[in-house]
C-alpha cells in the first residue's frame, strides 16, 4: 500500500473513533513505526511500503482508536526539548507542567553553597531531571508508587542524572528523615477533585493512573497534606511551588494562610488567564 493511501486510512479510522488531531497522530504513529523523521516521511509519501510494516502501523492505530493515550502506545513524550519514557503507571507529562518548570526556574535566586531541591509526586520524574539538568543541584524525587519509581529511574538514566537525583518511596514526607531540608519544594499533585474524572477525555479517566489524577472531593486533598508537612523540611526562605487547577488558585492562598509561616503567597496564571501555579516561601 502506498504511504499516502495508507495514511488516509489511518486518518479515517482517527477521525471516526473521536480523536481530534488524527492526522497528527497518524503521522507520529507511521514515523514511529517506520523510524522517519517528518521530512523523510514527506519525501517517502508515493512510495509503498512494506506489508509488515503496514500491519504493524495499523494495529497501533487500532489502539489508538481505544482512546489509548498517543505516548503509551510509543512510550515516549518529549518535554522540555528531551524524551522521556512514559507508561501507563505515570501521567503523560503536559506543557503546563513546562509552564510550572519555566516559572520556577525564571523566579528563583541560587544561593551560595549546596543548593537542595525537591521535586515531590515525581511520577515520571521529568520535573527532578529538569531541575538537576538546569540547576546542576540535587534533587529528592518523591513518589508513593513504586511503579511510577520505576519509570522516573529510567528517565534519571537516560539522561545521566544519577549523581543528582535520589529517589524515595514515600507517602508526602514519611519517609524522610526528620532532619532533611530543602531550598525548594516542586509538585505536580493530583488535584482533580474526584467527581469531575469521569467527565474528562477517556485518553484521561480510563487510562492514566487514578492515583495521579484524583485530589479528593474538592481536589486539594494532596495540596493540603503537602503545604502543611512542607513546614517541617523547607529551609527559612525556601520556597514552594504547585501546578493547580484553573479554579483552585483562591482556595489555596487560604490554604497557605491558615498553615500559617508561610510569604509571598501567589497565584500565577496560564497563557490562557487561568489560575496555575501556586507559590509561597517559608518564613518560619
């Protein structure tokens, strides 16, 4: 079959299963397969490609077709100019959370000498890769799933942070020991409230890991835990950065101020004027 009339195929099946960018993903899926570039595959469009090959092509858009996430199926997502590896047992990383990455990295002053962060709800680990990479600091990396450990040490490996990056399976700040502080404190909580998953793309709420995802009836179960543990392991004037939900950011100044020890509180919105990033310093 030749690749344009392969592709048209491909397209059709996409569009028909609800998938709303399917001639992107048809196009990925076919370089995938195929190990083309976007202008190899262009150049190659009148040429015929090879049965197996063509199978192979289709049963990943047939799983695509299931509402399976894009990335799971190749086990990839590129972040932050890089590739990482990604699976089901981790949430496919969002352009929000490089939102979040480029606000921290953009409003914070390195102090002098060793230089300690956390990136706690690692899950995949892109967060602690891309402050180790930046920062040349070290980082505790925290998740309570041990699969999602799995996944952020294969993504510290791949692009040799080791040296940096220290994982820990902990439930928020058990696991810690009493004595450990940090400079900076980044999360990426589950902060959809519980009720509002079911409604959310199937790619979403039939696939990516509920333990990610769901923040409890008003979505900042999570958040809270981590404000008020956070106090006993930021260093006077650290600072603490959240990614929230568009509609979270009042709730959880309140949050902030009744934890008490805690200035600078913020809200910074989006390119689109919503709220996402929630952030504060440690003043006690």
């Amino acid at each position: 079959m030749k690749i344009t009339s392969l592709l048209d195929e491909a397209t059709h099946r996409l569009q028909k299963a609800g998938i709303e960018e399917y001639t992107l993903d048809a196009r990925l899926l076919l370089q995938f397969v195929t190990h083309w570039s976007r202008s190899e595959l262009f150049l190659a469009c009148d040429k015929t490609i090879e049965p197996a090959t063509c199978d192979e092509f289709l049963s990943l858009i047939d799983q695509r077709c299931q509402r399976i996430p894009l990335h799971y199926i190749t086990g990839v997502r590129e972040f932050w100019s890089l590739d990482f590896h990604v699976s089901p047992s981790v949430l496919v990383p969002r352009s929000e959370t490089e939102f979040l990455l480029d606000h921290v990295l953009a409003s914070l002053e390195i102090r002098q000498g060793t230089f300690r962060a956390m990136d706690m709800c690692t899950g995949s680990g892109v967060i602690a890769v891309v402050l180790a990479l930046e920062l040349g600091c070290t980082v505790t990396a925290i998740d309570i799933s041990p699969l999602a450990l799995t996944v952020a040490a294969q993504n510290i490996a791949r692009h040799n942070c080791e040296h940096l990056v220290q994982l820990a399976a902990s439930d928020f700040f058990s696991a810690l020991q009493h004595s450990a502080r940090f400079d900076l404190i980044v999360c990426n909580p589950p902060y959809i409230p519980d009720n509002d998953i079911p409604a959310l793309q199937p790619e979403v709420s039939q696939f990516e890991p509920m333990l990610a995802l769901a923040g409890g009836s008003t979505g900042l179960d999570c958040i809270k835990q981590v404000i008020y543990q956070a106090k006993k392991h930021l260093t006077h004037g650290g600072c603490i950065f959240f990614e929230i939900g568009a509609d979270q950011g009042q709730h959880v100044i309140e949050l902030f101020r009744a934890a008490g020890d805690y200035k600078e509180i913020a809200i910074v919105p989006d390119w689109s004027g919503r709220d996402r990033i929630a952030k504060a310093c440690f003043c006690g």
